[in-house]
C-alpha cells in the first residue's frame, strides 16, 4: 500500500478509536460517577447503542456501495461525530450534573436517560463514519496479502487510544472536569473529518451501483446468501461467541479497578498492559499473512481466557499486569485474525453492505448479550457499598469468568471452519 493509504489508515483509524475509547469506556464511568451508580443503566446504554450503531452501519453501508463513495460518509461523519462529542460537554456542566445526581436520589432518571439518548446520537454519526465508511474503505484499499498485516496495525490503535487516554487524559475524568474532556475530543474528531477530505481517496475499482438499495439492506440475511457464505458466517459467529465474552466485563473493567480493587493507580496497569499487547500484536501481524489466519485463533483465544482466569484471582497490583497482559494479547490476536478472515470472506461488491452484517454479529448481539450478563453477574456476587443513601452495586471477579466461558465457546464455530477447510 501507498504510504498516504496507511497514513490515512492510521490517522482516521486512531482518532476513531479515540471516540469508541470515550463511548465504551468513559461513558460509563461517566454515568456511573457523576449521574447514576447502577450497572444496569450501563447495560442499557451499551445495548441502545449496539441496536443504534448497527442499523445505522446497514442503512449508511448499503449507501455508500450504492453511490460508489466511501470519502465524503467518512468525512462529513467525522465532524458531525465530533459535534456531538462537544454536546456531551454541555450535558456534563458540574451544576447540571449536580441536579441530575439530585433527581436519580429520588427515582427522576432524567440523567441516564438524556446521557443514553445522547449516546445514540454520537453513535449514528461515529458508526457513519467509522463502522460503515472506514471499515468498508479498509476493505476497498487493501488485499488478501496485506490484509493480515494491515488489520495487526489497525487492531493496535483501540489499545494506543486507551494508552493515550488513559495515561494522559484520565486525571481530567478523576477530578470530574467532564467538560473539558469530552470537548477536546469533540474539537479532535471534527478537526480529524476536516483532514480527512484531503487524505482519504476512495479506491478507483469502487464504483455506483445501481442494484435496488433496499433488497442490499436485506441481502446479508437471507437463507440463500448464508448458504452460499458459510466461511463468512462462520467467521461472524465466532467473533460473536468472542465479543459476548469481552463486553461480559469490558464494559464495567474501570469501575471494577476503581471501586472492588480501590486501584488508584490503574492508568499506570491499564498503560503496562496495553504496551505490552500492542508489541505482541505487531510482532505476529507478519505471521498470519504468512501462516494464514485461521490456525492463529484457537491458540490466541485459549491465551486471552488463560489471562481472564488469571483476572478473576489476582488483586495486586503486579498481579493485574500479568494477568491483563495476557489477557489483552490473547483479545488482540482474536481480533486482528477474526477481523481479516471476515474480510476475506467478505464479497468485494458489496464490502460498504458487509460492514453492517458485521455488526450485527460483532457489536449488536454482543453489546446487547454481554452487559446484561455482566451486570447480572455483578448483582448477584453481592458487592454494594452505600453512598448519601443510595445502593451501589460494584462488580466482582466472577465477570472474568463469566467471560471466559463465553470466549471458549468459540471453538465450535472454528472447528467447522477447520472441516470446511479440509473437505
């Protein structure tokens, strides 16, 4: 690939991970600190914006095959998705959230439910952009050879996004200026869609269709094009198995390190681990063009369920490293190998399409399964604390586990991959 290609790759990628870092992460830190202490209201909000992302991926995917443009869904979505970044700083002015913290003490859920609204706000406008736009562009500019390299490189800028944040932005979050927080990031990705309508260029093969856009919406669906695509629905299901699995504790992992482990210095962790995982996906990146993308899975989800075990029984610091490092190399070599088989498998004429199917199984379904599992979890393992009278629940280490069994399960999925291979 061209130069301006990865740069391309690299710059919008890791801003967007900047964004989904924010969503998936601090937005619930955000609404369990300074609005409502309930695990509940995350799973809710995590699940709304599952549904919300991946309808909009459809809708916008199937666009942009239709018109032969990827560029201006990617660009013009940045900056709106940064526009409602900056609306999150409004909402998170410290007298507004002082009356919404008053109103959740006698039962007003005005603040979770303004907090989830606006949530799927910015996921329209993210998914847009980076679900259906970026991912189909990626699709677009790379191939079979390069593509194992390619998806190691973008599987890295989710951790160097948390890096980054974590280890720079997060004492803005531990001292509540919530404000000035989600506005440079609001400022960053509006800034970043501007940049993009110079960088980004659609690849020249990509071009309008004029098939009918609503038959595309369903097409990913029907019977007769899942009996065609095995390996691609097979691929999806067992990144489906996986994601339940991390959304089971992803979701609730800061509050976890906040309140059960009373970490204060979990940046430092989360930084240690997130290096360390970023190295090893680099490194193995050569290795699944080489040696295919198929043999690396199974090896790479029993390391990452041998590093959620290890979660569920470390409580030191030294410990949480080890084991998360473990943890989050096994998740990073899932995902790059997963990722890229899926593209693989994915027919080239409707990649913009695909992008939507996609999420279905990798983001709807298990942002929508794996909190509520969580959050169950959490309730029943008796962790609360009270705080100006109101219950907190805290999450426990069963999550770990709970995670685990849910990563194993995709070995079924693998192995019928392994049986069509050989037949």
């Amino acid at each position: 690939m061209k130069k301006r290609t990865w740069l391309a790759l690299v710059l919008v990628g890791l801003v967007g991970q900047f964004a989904w870092t924010i969503e998936n992460m601090y937005f619930n830190v955000f609404l369990y600190n300074a609005i409502a202490p309930d695990p509940t209201a995350i799973a809710w909000m995590v699940a709304l914006s599952a549904v919300a992302a991946t309808v909009t991926t459809l809708l916008m995917g199937a666009a942009s095959d239709r018109v032969g443009k990827r560029k201006v869904f990617l660009s013009v979505g940045y900056i709106l998705w940064g526009v409602s970044v900056m609306a999150f700083a409004l909402l998170a002015r410290p007298e507004r959230l002082s009356s919404f913290q008053a109103a959740y003490a006698k039962g007003i859920l005005t603040g979770p439910i303004l907090v989830v609204v606006l949530d799927c706000v910015m996921t329209f406008f993210g998914s847009t952009a980076n679900d259906a736009a970026f991912n189909a562009y990626v699709t677009d500019v790379t191939t079979e050879q390069n593509r194992g390299r390619a998806e190691s490189v973008l599987a890295i800028l989710p951790l160097i996004s948390m890096l980054v944040i974590f280890g720079v932005f997060d004492s803005w979050t531990k001292r509540g200026d919530w404000f000035s927080f989600f506005l440079f990031f609001g400022v960053l990705m509006s800034a970043t869609g501007v940049v993009s309508l110079f960088l980004v260029r659609d690849s020249e093969a990509l071009k309008p269709k004029r098939d009918s856009y609503f038959e595309n919406l369903l097409y990913g669906f029907t019977p007769r094009v899942i009996r065609k695509l095995p390996e691609l629905y097979l691929s999806l299901l067992a990144f489906t198995l996986f994601s339940i699995g991390v959304q089971v504790f992803f979701p609730y992992l800061i509050v976890y390190f906040q309140h059960y482990l009373k970490m204060d210095d979990y940046a430092l962790v989360l930084g240690v681990v997130l290096l360390f995982a970023s190295g090893v996906s680099v490194l193995a990146g050569r290795y699944l063009d080489r040696y295919g993308k198929l043999p690396f899975v199974l090896p790479a989800a029993g390391i990452m369920v041998a590093g959620l075990v290890g979660l569920f029984f470390v409580r030191s610091t030294a410990g949480v490293m080890v084991a998360g490092a473990v943890m989050m190399s096994g998740y990073m070599l899932v995902t790059a190998a997963l990722s890229a088989l899926i593209r693989d498998y994915t027919p080239k004429d409707k990649a913009g399409h695909f992008q939507g199917v996609r999420m279905v199984f990798a983001v709807c379904l298990p942002m929508i399964v794996g909190p509520f599992i969580g959050s169950a979890v959490i309730k029943s393992g008796g962790g609360v604390y009270e705080d100006l009278g109101v219950v907190k629940h805290v999450p426990t280490p069963g999550i770990f586990l709970a995670a685990a069994v849910c990563v194993l399960l995709l070995v079924l999925p693998v192995m019928a991959l392994y049986r069509r291979k050989k037949a």
